[in-house]
C-alpha cells in the first residue's frame, strides 16, 4: 500500500480511528488524523507515528456536527495536504435513549455524525476519485448494530443501518470507475466510547456472553480496515465484514438455553 496517496481517518484521535492510523503508518501510507475535539490528542498521535514510522502523519480539524460545510472541508483538506487515496469515515457518537422519549434534537445530532457526514463525505471522495482518476478505496465503520438492534439503540441502530444501506448503494455506483466502497462492523471493541479508557484498551475485556468470550481490541478492527483498504481486496466491493467475536451468531443462544432448562 505504499504510494504518495494519503488515508484521510475521521474520529483517528482515539480509539479505532487511532489504531486504524497506526496500521496504515506502519503500511507506508500517509496519514491525516481527523478530528473534532481531540486536538492535543491528534497532535500527540501524529508526533508518536512521524517518529516510530518515519513517515508524514497530519492532524487535520473536521467538523462533522456540519455537514454542509464537509464537502468543502474535503477539498480544503487536499488543497493543503496532497493527493487522498483512502478514506475511512470512523467517527461516531454512540446513545442509548429509551423508545417512550425520543428527542428530535438528539436524533438530530445522532443522525449528522453518524450517517448525514459520513455519507457526504464518501459522496466528495468518489467525486474526487474520479476525477483524478484515482483507483480510490473507502470504508465505512458501522456496527453489528446496523443489523442487529439493542434495547434503548433506536436512535444508534437507525444511524448504522442507514450508513450500511447507503454505503451499498453508493458502492454499486463507484464500482464502474474502480472505486471499492467496503463496510466494517465491529461487535463491543475496547474503546473509550465503549468506557474503555485508552491505558486499558491492549487488556483482555472479558466478555462471556461473545463466543470469543472477550471484547475485540482496536487493532483488530484496524487490520480488517487496512486489508479491506489494500489490493489484496480488490475484488471485495459493497462487503461488510462483521469483526465481533461471534456476537451476530448469539441470537437464538439464550432462548435455547431458556428452553434446556424447561
């Protein structure tokens, strides 16, 4: 993967989008370490990676809670950093609101981080993809929750599973002009917005109700990222990998075990 084209990672001050950036450092890729809030946490990542890696790694500023402004923001963002390769749209913000009191306001929010920027975002990479003729590739994080719902994730559930459909249908788009649109879903990953803190995300999370019986670590779900972003994927177009320990197999477990009981 080792090429002048840079990988644009939003949400890469912390958690999946930091390991994602590492990875695609340590694969020779130029990495811009999108953020929001995160500043002093970009910087220190870009500082740790230019002197492990050798190798260029930017913090760059991305307000998604504005959606109108992100296809500008895009192109501003290569005016000053170069030519964009990769793109994985990993930002999110994650919510449990019970179904008796939804907020317009809060959907409102859930909605422009989680699909509206996203989705706008990938739209401004395709469109610069091929216009420069670039052979470009994107990932979209999801979650199992985009399949599968949870009590209290209406809000959640309706984001992901917009983004997955959405991804799909701007991935049988792209496809004509060699752009790969892929979607990783992740199960429970040891990350802050999970609670996690950072000191604690390399610890074993012990999970007993995952097959895996753990939580997936963030480098996990960086290399299903980086491998989905490379050309040993380049048949792989409109896929979603799942990478959650098994959780999605779990949905007839506990009535089974219920009716073992009886």
């Amino acid at each position: 993967m080792c090429n002048n084209l840079a990988a644009l990672i939003t949400g890469a001050s912390s958690g999946i989008g930091k390991a994602v950036a590492w990875r695609l450092a340590r694969s020779g890729i130029r990495v811009l370490v999108g953020y929001n809030s995160g500043s002093q946490r970009a910087q220190k990542l870009c500082n740790e990676i230019r002197r492990e890696c050798n190798i260029e790694a930017t913090p760059i500023f991305i307000g998604l809670d504005h959606p109108r402004h992100v296809n500008n923001r895009f192109h501003d963002i290569i005016a000053e950093h170069g030519p964009i390769g990769y793109l994985v749209n990993n930002a999110g913000v994650n919510d449990r609101s019970s179904g008796f009191s939804l907020d317009a306001k809060r959907l409102d929010e859930i909605l422009t981080i989680n699909l509206k920027s996203p989705l706008l975002l990938t739209s401004a990479a395709g469109s610069y993809f091929v216009k420069n003729g670039i052979k470009g590739a994107i990932v979209n994080i999801t979650s199992v929750h985009d399949k599968i719902p949870i009590s209290g994730g209406a809000l959640y559930c309706a984001s992901k599973g917009g983004l997955a459909v959405a991804s799909r249908a701007l991935a049988l788009e792209f496809a004509p002009f060699n752009i790969r649109l892929n979607i990783v879903a992740p199960g429970e990953t040891a990350t802050p917005m999970n609670g996690i803190d950072e000191e604690n995300q390399n610890s074993i999370i012990l999970r007993p109700a995952i097959p895996s019986g753990r939580a997936g670590e963030t480098a996990e779900i960086a290399n299903a990222v980086t491998w989905l972003l490379s050309s040993e994927a380049s048949y792989v177009v409109g896929a979603t990998m799942y990478v959650d320990g098994g959780l999605l197999l779990m949905a007839a477990e506990e009535n089974a075990k219920a009716l073992s009981k009886n």
